[in-house]
C-alpha cells in the first residue's frame, strides 16, 4: 500500500513551463521586427551606405536626413533618403513612422517596377498591424507583383512582402509558400540582401509550425550574413530571435546565452519596447534555469516598460512574476497578481495565455490548502487548453500541407526544366509524398498522446490534491476510508496479521502556544518525515486530524508495529529545529493486532481506546488494546518487555 501513496506522491509538474514559453514566444514574433539594409539595392553608393547604416545607426540616419527637402536633393535622391528614414523607424520598433514615412513617398509619381517604389511599397506593407493596413497593403503590393520579372530582386522582395503580411494576417500556411518560394528563388549570391531577409522571415514561420531546430539553422545563416558585415543592431536582433527558438525547445541556457548577446549587441536607450521584450524572454529562461531573483528584476523593468507603452505584454510580464512568487513561497502575492490578471481577461486572451493564468492559479491555491479553488481552475485550465491546442494543431498542420505542396510544386517545374524521366519522377515523388505524410501522421498521434497524456496528469493531479495532507503531503482521512477494503479488508479476509495504530503527538497545544504555529506546523512536517523513512515500504501512514496520525502495518504483529514506532522514537530524540528554537517531540500510541476481518472503524475504535489508556497512564507510551491471536513469540516478550512505557491488554 505504500506504493499507492507513493504514486500519489509522486506526481510533480513536468511540463508548466511549456505554455508560458510558448505564449511568450508569439507575443515577441509579433512585437519585434528586424531590419536589414533595404530590400532593394539604391542606385548610388553614398545612398547605399546611407540604407547599410540604417540597420547599424538608426539614430544617426534620423538625425540626418530630418531636414531632407526635394528642392535641394532632387526627388529621387530624396526619395531614396526618406526610405533610408523608414528604415530606421522599423530598425526602432516604430512602425507606424515607418508606414507614415512610405506612404507619403507612394503617393508621388513612381512606375509600378521602379525599385525605389518596390522598396517603399515593402516597408509599407511589413509595418502593417491591424487587419485593414495589412488588406490594404497586400492589394497593392499583388498589384505590384504583377509587373515585375519572375526571379528578379524586385519580385523576391514583394513575394517576402507578402508573406510577411500573411504571418501577421494569422495565415502561416500562406506565408510559408511565399516565404519559401522567395527563399529558394534567391539563392543565386547577387541576390543575397533578398536572400537573406527572406531567411529570417521563413525562420519565424518554421519555428512557430514547431520545427526549432529548422528555424534556428535559418537564423544562423542570417547571423552569419550580418556579422560579415558588422551589422550589430541588425544581430542584436538576430541573437534576440534565436534566443526564442532555443526557449521553443527547452534549450534555457542556451536561450539565455542568446538573450545577453543581443543586449550587449543593442544600443542602450533607443529601442525600449524592444528591450522590454528581451527582458520578457530572459525572465522566462532565468525562471526555467531557477535564477528567481535575476528572473524577478527582469520580469519587473518589462512590466513598468510595458505599462508605460500601454503593451498588452505587461499582462505576460506579470503572469511571470506571479509564477516567480509562487516558485519563491509567496503564495498569497501571487495569488493577488494571479487574481488581478483574470479579472482583466482580455489583456491575456490577446496572446492565449488564460489558461496558464488558470493552471498557476491552482497550483497557488492548492499550496494555501484551498483545495475546492485548485480543482475549478485546474478543469478550466484543462478545457482551455485542449481547444488551444486543437486551434494551433489546425494551423500548424496547415503549414505542414503548404511546405508539402510548395515542395510538390518545385519538383514539378524541376521535371519540365529538365525534361526527367516522367515515371521515375513519379515515383520519387510518390515514395515522398508517402514519407512526408507519415511523418505528418506520427506528428498528429504523437500530438494526440500528449494532449491525452496531459489530461490523464491533471486527472491523477487532481486525485492528489483530494487524497493528500497539504502540508505534510501524507494520505488524508479521506483517502483511508474510501479504500477501506484495499488497506484492510483484504488483509484480514486472507487471515494475515494487521497491525493499525494511532498516534498523537503528546502537548501539540502547548507546542503552538509556546512556539507558534509555524513551529507546529515543523513538527508535524518533521514527524511525518522521520515516520515515512523508519516504515517499511508496504506500511500506510496518514494524517488522521489535527496532531492524529494513524499507521497500517499489513502482515505485521503488534511486536513489528512496536519496533517501528521506536525508531521513529528515537529518531526525534533530539527534538525538532524551529525559529522559536529546539522542539522536543514525543508521542503517545495505541495499537490493536487482529486476524480475522475487521472494519476499520471498529479497529480505529479499539486503537482509540488503547491511545486513551497512553495519555492516562502519563503520555509518551504505547498501549496495546490486544494481542495478536497467534502465540506471543520470545522475541515479541522482550519486545514488549523492553521497555515500561508498553503496555498490553490483558
């Protein structure tokens, strides 16, 4: 029976943190952009060195070209410069003056395949955040396409341009046919400023359809394209990003590793929305890697950033903090933070965090014993997530079937360039496409697994809380008398020995009154300690009220259930550390052996009595109600001879 309470036991959270982490995750790819020198390439150096110096100096470009003026710099040139301007704003986080700064220059005389309008209609369209921007953009920015040469750098820009619209739509299996389209059509190297934009943007896609390790080698080409270059705050964001994916998959350290080089790598004071959501990260990998304190000031200069920007991310912020509380003990702060977030649902329904609002929630509750509280948030948090992961699992397979389909499109335009063999074409694709599919389908079962395993934890999590003493996590009363017939019925039914005692720790009410009830508490977590560790694995042990605790020894004599009770007498010999300094602790027992089928109650009755006689007889002793029916062996006589404070019925 000791197993039962062991499995009890023995359920510990295993995968919390994954909720949070993903949350944070799409909260940062929608909030942090990164800017590279121009999708298209200006017509002169000093222009070129001045849309370079955009991704390296955003500050310096603002500076000087914020007295541009076409009179004196002629209409292209200035044209060419305020496109350098829009360019720092998104290198800043500011994309509504990046948008502002294109579209005035849009309205002015441009034909549809100049580059100078490519590039605008580009920064236009990726600044984009609300559903009619984004519309806009994508009906101008198709119309554009439709002019442009196939497999130009123009064409590229705009196919990015447009998958980076469909990211932010909500459409990542569209996005994904533009990106990878764009990304293979530029792999010739005089295509490497589109090359590699269209890189970073398909790592976003990638990582959010699950595959990390794919999206982290993406972005390690971007890395090395801009430390060629020495593009830092462009790598500053690079580092940031893959920080990201490596927290997708569990790699803290790493992720942290990422997270202080982009810091180092960023210019203080510029961008503070974005070093807010590198702080957002960092605290979520310092919570992992159990840093808390670190964890906590970081979580902290992201909330009181946020707040200030009006950033829905402070609500992520806090959720971190509340945890943070609840990983340090401060049980009823983050309940408080926890209580105040849900009150306000729509900031975390912004970025699906709820549930994982719901889950903390009762793991806090359930440390502060409010067991009712933990079990309705626990089947929230259930319920939520389930329909979260099925929403996400739509859209991830979605992307699954666009990569499937964009890979088939390409093979077919390699067998009519090449003119290959059509029917070992067609089998090369069939042994593919079969491949592909079954991965998709392990995919989904495994996902289907996860999501049952998940529910049958929470389940048995659930079962633990009902079943289990919060504070000395012992079996509870309730748990004994519901499995009555699997701790005792069965015993007696099969003429085995069992041996049941209760325990009651001798002047508990002094013990609070002198040392508080914190260093009650300590002694009766200690007891339960030492008693666990001096049973045998087979004997039950559970809080039965107050300072009570009843013990079951199965196939066990009165003389066996003695012994076990010393040793855990002299365990506590020295007494129990408290704030309030030393506690001696002893206790008194009474103890009842049968044979023959008992119920519980009965048993408890007959030990209750024995105890009664202990405390009479002067307290710290242990009372025998009967002895077994089988023959007192000479080993059991010195047993119960050993030592006057036993005594045994007649």
């Amino acid at each position: 029976m000791r197993a039962v309470a062991h499995v009890i036991n023995g359920l510990l959270p295993c995968c919390r943190t994954i909720a949070v982490a993903c949350v944070l995750i799409c909260s940062s790819l929608a909030s942090v952009e990164v800017a590279h020198a121009g999708c298209m390439d200006a017509p002169t150096k000093e222009l070129r060195q001045l849309a370079e110096l955009a991704g390296q100096d955003p500050g310096a470009v603002l500076a000087r070209t914020a007295r541009d003026a076409p009179a004196s710099l002629g209409t292209m040139r200035y044209s060419w410069r305020q496109a350098a301007r829009a360019e720092a704003y998104d290198t800043l986080s500011r994309p509504a003056d990046a948008r502002r700064t294109a579209l005035r220059l849009l309205k002015g005389e441009l034909s549809s395949n100049n580059p100078l309008r490519v590039e605008l209609l580009t920064r236009f369209a990726i600044n984009g955040f609300n559903k009619d921007e984004i519309d806009s953009a994508v009906a101008l920015v198709e119309r554009a396409r439709q002019g442009a040469l196939r497999g130009s750098a123009a064409d590229a820009c705009l196919q990015i341009a447009l998958g980076e619209m469909q990211r932010m739509r909500g459409a990542p299996e569209r996005a994904v046919v533009y990106l990878a389209e764009a990304y293979r059509a530029t792999s010739d190297r005089r295509l490497s400023r589109q090359h590699v934009i269209a890189t970073e943007k398909l790592a976003r896609v990638v990582d959010w359809a699950g595959d990390h390790l794919q999206a982290i080698s993406l972005i390690g080409e971007v890395i090395d394209w801009d430390q060629a270059r020495k593009r830092m705050v462009a790598l500053s964001t690079d580092f940031y990003f893959r920080g990201v994916f490596n927290l997708g998959r569990g790699a803290f350290q790493a992720a942290l590793t990422d997270f202080n080089r982009s810091r180092a790598l960023a210019p203080a004071g510029v961008d503070p929305v974005g070093s807010a959501f590198l702080d957002l990260q960092t605290c979520s990998a310092l919570i992992e890697l159990r840093a808390l304190n670190r964890a906590r000031a970081a979580c902290q200069r992201a909330e009181v950033v946020f707040g200030r920007y009006g950033e829905l991310a402070q609500a992520q912020a806090r959720l971190l903090l509340a945890r943070i509380s609840n990983l340090t003990g401060e049980h009823k702060k983050a309940l408080d933070l926890l209580n105040g977030l849900l009150a306000k649902a729509d900031a975390l329904s912004a970025s699906s965090s709820a549930p994982e609002a719901f889950r903390l929630r009762s793991d806090v509750n359930q440390q502060l014993g409010r067991t009712a509280a933990a079990y309705r948030d626990l089947n929230i948090y259930v319920r939520g997530i389930e329909r979260q992961r099925a929403s996400e699992q739509m859209k991830q397979n979605a992307v699954l079937r666009a990569r499937l389909d964009a890979d088939r499109a390409v093979a077919r335009n390699e067998e009519l360039r090449q003119k290959l063999d059509l029917s070992a074409t067609r089998e090369r694709e069939r042994a593919k496409r079969e491949s592909i599919l079954a991965g998709a389908a392990f995919i989904g079962l495994l996902l289907v697994l996860i999501i049952l395993g998940m529910s049958f934890y929470h389940r048995r999590k659930l079962t633990r809380i009902a079943n289990t003493d919060p504070l000395t996590g012992l079996l509870n009363r309730r748990f004994v008398s519901e499995h009555e017939s699997l701790l005792v019925s069965t015993h007696t039914k099969t003429g085995d020995s069992l041996a049941l005692a209760i325990v009651d720790i001798d002047h508990f009410k002094a013990i609070n009154d002198t040392y508080g009830h914190d260093g009650g508490d300590q002694v009766l977590v200690a007891f339960a300690d030492v008693a666990r560790g001096a049973l045998r694995k087979d004997d039950v042990i559970a809080r039965w009220g107050g300072e009570e605790f009843l013990v079951i020894f199965p196939r066990a004599s009165e003389a066996e259930a003695v012994g076990a009770l010393f040793r855990v007498k002299d365990a506590l010999a020295a007494g129990v550390s408290t704030a309030g300094g030393v506690v001696p602790v002893k206790f008194s027992v009474g103890i009842v052996c049968c044979r023959t089928a008992e119920r519980l109650h009965t048993l408890v009755q007959r030990a209750d009595e024995a105890l009664y006689r202990a405390k009479a007889g002067g307290r710290d002793r242990i009372e025998i109600a009967e002895l077994c029916s089988r023959p007192v062996t000479a080993k059991d006589t010195l047993l119960l001879a050993d030592d006057r404070r036993i005594g045994a019925a007649a």
